[in-house]
C-alpha cells in the first residue's frame, strides 16, 4: 500500500519557494502524509519549520552612553511617552517593548534569590527602571516588560532600551554585547552634541561582529544648529573604521509633536520616517526573509527525502531481485553513519583537539588581561585618598574588567564559528550526499550569570575594598572558563 503513496504536490522545491503561503501550505500537507509514513522525526522538523515561519518577534536593541536620546527614540518610535526620559533620570535596566492589545507592565526580579514576576502600573514604570527610582538596581531587578497597542510593534518587532553605558566601556556594555548575539538588529544612539567618541565606534565594529545589523541614529538634531555637521563628521568616522551602516538623523520631540498635532510635516522633519524604512529594510524583512528561506529549505528536504524513499520503494516492489543489491546498500550506509558517529571519526577529533586550542587560548589571554589590569590598578591604589577618588577607580575597573571579558566571549564565538565551518567543510568532502546547514547561531551564555564579583563592605577601608574587588575579579575566570568549556 505504501507503494501507492504520492509526495503531495507541496514537496516541489519551485513550490516550496512562492512565499509564507506556499510554505505554510506545503507544510499542512506534508505533516499528514509523515504521519502516515511513521516518520516522526520528519513531522517535527517540519512542525519546527511552520513556527520558524511564524516567528513572534524581530528583536532591535537600542544602546548608547547615558543621556544619549536612548529612550526617547524608543518612544519616538511607539508614538507614546512610555520610557522615563527626564534629564534627572536614567535608564538603570533592561526594557523589552512588544506588542499587545492591552497596555501592561511586569517587573522580572529575584526576591531572596528567587525568580518573580509582578504586575505593576506603567505609569509607576520610572520607580523600577529608573537610577533615581531604583538606584544601583537595589530592587534586584533583570529586566522590565513593556506591552503596548502600536502599529510600529505589531509587525512583530521587539524594542530593547537598554542602561546607559557609561562610556561604552563599563560593565554595562559587557552586558549588553552578550546580548547581541541575540538580536536581530542594534541601533547606536549618539547627540548631535559632539562627534562620535573612539569607544562608541570601537564598540560599534564590536557590535558588528555579533550583531546582522548595526544602524546609528544621531539624536536630538532640535537642539542642536550644528548637527549637520556633526553627522557628516560621524559619518567619515565609521568610513574610516570601516563601518558601512545605515544612518539617520533624528529628532524625538518633533516626533511626538508632529504625532500630537498630526502634522505631516514636522514628522518628516524629525527624520523618523527614514528611520522607520531602515529597520523595516536592514531589519524586519531579512528577519523575516531569512525564516522563510530556512523553513523553505526544511520544506523541500523532507519532501525531497520523503519522494526518494517511496520512489526506491516502489522500484523495489516492481524488481524484486534487485532488494538484495539495495540491503546491502542500506547495510553500507548504516556502516558509515555509525563510523560517523563514533569517536575515533575525524570530525569528531577535529572538535575536541579545536576546542581544547581554542580554551587553552582564551585562557591565557584572559589570565594575562586580568593580570594586566590588576597590576595597574594595585599602583593606583596607592594615590587613593578620598571616596571620590575610590568611586573614580571603582568605574575605571569595571571598565577594564568589561572590556576584557567582552573580548573573551567575543574570541570563543569567532572560535566557535571557525571550528564548526572546519567541520562542515570535512564533513561535505567525506559524505557529498550530507547536506550541512551552515546558519549562524550563537549558544546561549549570560555575562552577568558567569560574572559575580563580591560585594563591598561600607566598613572596610581603601584597602580591602580594593582587595574584595580585585578577589571577584579573578572568580571571574572560573565562570568565562566553564563556558568556554561547555
């Protein structure tokens, strides 16, 4: 009866690329001819492939120093004053903006060290995000989400407005490079107050390299005559750094003015249309694209796999004596998925002998860094004669300590990434019939998790709160080591 069974029209590859349509379709009728067939593992690589189709969010974070525009181009972006943007305050954690039908707010936070969630008015939202509200995160809390009724958000992006950065140096910007990897797009807030800085285009090609796409929006172009010439300098900054990234200048209040007043022009004049175009361009769509492309691939290899078996099968069922011939091919490829699969197979050599290169490497720089930065701050220990000299050191070590760890999680994913290219190309030559998807995803890793240095005593001196510092500092090697190992 098996021999009967047609691949449904939807398994034609030209099919399975017309679009979201096609592809949903193929899928509804591939899944019920699997299931027929005892394929389960097919059916949930397709079901995976139908929810990569409908994936829920294209996730764009917005960083930048402090008092940088960061917030107001978020709210500029929803048309609504949601994120706290007075010049007293500042962003202290991490706000996820999605959409929804009703407005709400929930706080994530630890409470004696336990994960919870709370309901909170937004318009209470500056007490928890807030340095004045919540200073030095004393609330313990991880992150805030915001859902809002927004045009702008109902295309299924996310907005993140992350803490200012402090100079992009700080551990706040080692935080927030660990998590570009999982973001599908960044936009780099800058005032037209002065050029970009050396850190924020260091920390833009940073971005780069983990992040699909970088965009720079020069901010508060309304209180600046100058800003035209701000941006044409911006703009030979990352040309000479190499950086070819979508820009725009923008104004946040002419925004919100022209949304209030509903004047076409003043909103045009705020350039947040040309910055709406570019996410739409440089982010959404490929987000999208890229999801339909994936999820056409796993359409067309199931059903290209699933015409293939009932084909041979049915040519088995009209020449019987060629079923020998075909047992013994089966039992040859059996013989080589096993070898495959073994550890003495090649590839399986390759990453263990990588991996242990790529640790040994990473530790040593790592070591010699941190070596480095405890040399250099225990000679400025002792030149310290004031607490404000100490609260000077205390950000100069974060500094330094963000910058080095940043820089380790950043060689382990270019490692990550060479070993396992080195393995597809192996793995292509010794079986041409394998086909290997060469995508890019990052394994999922918290900074912040990894890196927990002990807290300072208000009672100890200079001295030992240098000490204390320093001692979390080392623990951190530990923690970048561990994940270097996973």
């Amino acid at each position: 009866m098996t021999a009967t069974v047609q691949p449904p029209p939807a398994a034609d590859p030209a099919r399975a690329q017309q679009g979201p349509g096609g592809i949903e379709q193929a899928i509804m009728e591939l899944v019920p001819l699997l299931q027929q067939l005892g394929r389960r593992d097919l059916v949930d690589r397709a079901t995976a492939a139908g929810a990569r189709l409908k994936r829920p969010a294209t996730i764009v974070t917005v960083v930048g120093e402090f008092k940088q525009g960061k917030s107001s181009l978020v709210n500029g972006l929803l048309g609504h004053d949601v994120c706290p943007v007075d010049d007293d305050l500042a962003t202290s954690v991490i706000t996820l903006v999605r959409h929804g039908e009703q407005a709400g707010a929930v706080v994530r936070r630890r409470v004696d060290g336990q994960p919870t969630a709370e309901q909170i008015p937004i318009d209470d939202l500056q007490n928890w995000v807030s340095e004045q509200g919540n200073p030095e995160n004393e609330r313990q809390v991880e992150r805030v989400e915001l859902v809002l009724p927004s045009k702008i958000l109902a295309q299924g992006l996310i907005l993140v407005d992350t803490p200012g950065m402090g100079g992009l140096g700080a551990g706040h910007a080692a935080a927030t490079t660990s998590f570009l990897p999982y973001a599908d797009g960044l936009i780099l807030t800058s005032d037209s107050s002065s050029e970009l800085s050396a850190n924020e285009i260091e920390f833009m090609a940073e971005a780069a390299a983990l992040c699909p796409t970088v965009m720079f929006a020069q901010t508060k172009t309304d209180l600046y005559p100058e800003w035209q010439r701000i941006f044409d300098i911006n703009r030979q900054h990352l040309a000479n750094r190499g950086l070819e990234v979508p820009m725009v200048a923008i104004s946040s209040q002419l925004r919100l003015l022209a949304l209030e007043r509903k004047r076409r022009v003043l909103n045009e004049r705020s350039h947040f249309p040309e910055l709406i175009a570019s996410l739409k361009s440089q982010v959404i769509e490929p987000a999208r694209a890229n999801a339909r492309r994936r999820s056409a691939d796993d359409v067309t290899a199931i059903g290209g796999m699933v015409r293939m078996g009932l084909e041979r099968e049915r040519e088995l069922l009209a020449e019987p004596e060629s079923v020998a011939r075909s047992l013994a091919e089966l039992q040859d490829a059996k013989d080589r998925l096993e070898h495959l699969r073994g550890p003495g197979a090649r590839w399986n050599v390759i990453v263990g002998d990588r991996s242990s290169d790529l640790q040994s490497s990473t530790a040593h720089h790592f070591r010699a860094a941190m070596r480095t930065v405890s040399r250099e701050l225990e000679e400025r220990i002792e030149d310290l004669s004031s607490a404000q000299d100490w609260d000077v050191l205390s950000r100069d070590l974060q500094t330094m300590v963000g910058d080095v760890v940043t820089r380790a999680f950043l060689a382990i994913d270019q490692g990550h990434q060479a070993i396992r290219g080195e393995v597809v190309d192996l793995l292509e030559i010794e079986v041409p019939t394998l086909a290997v998807e060469r995508g890019h995803q990052l394994s999922e890793a918290d900074v912040l998790s990894l890196w927990s240095g002990k807290p300072i005593e208000e009672e100890a001196t200079v001295k030992d709160r240098f000490k204390t510092g320093v001692a979390g500092i080392r623990g951190a090697q530990g923690g970048v080591m561990m994940f270097g190992m996973l």
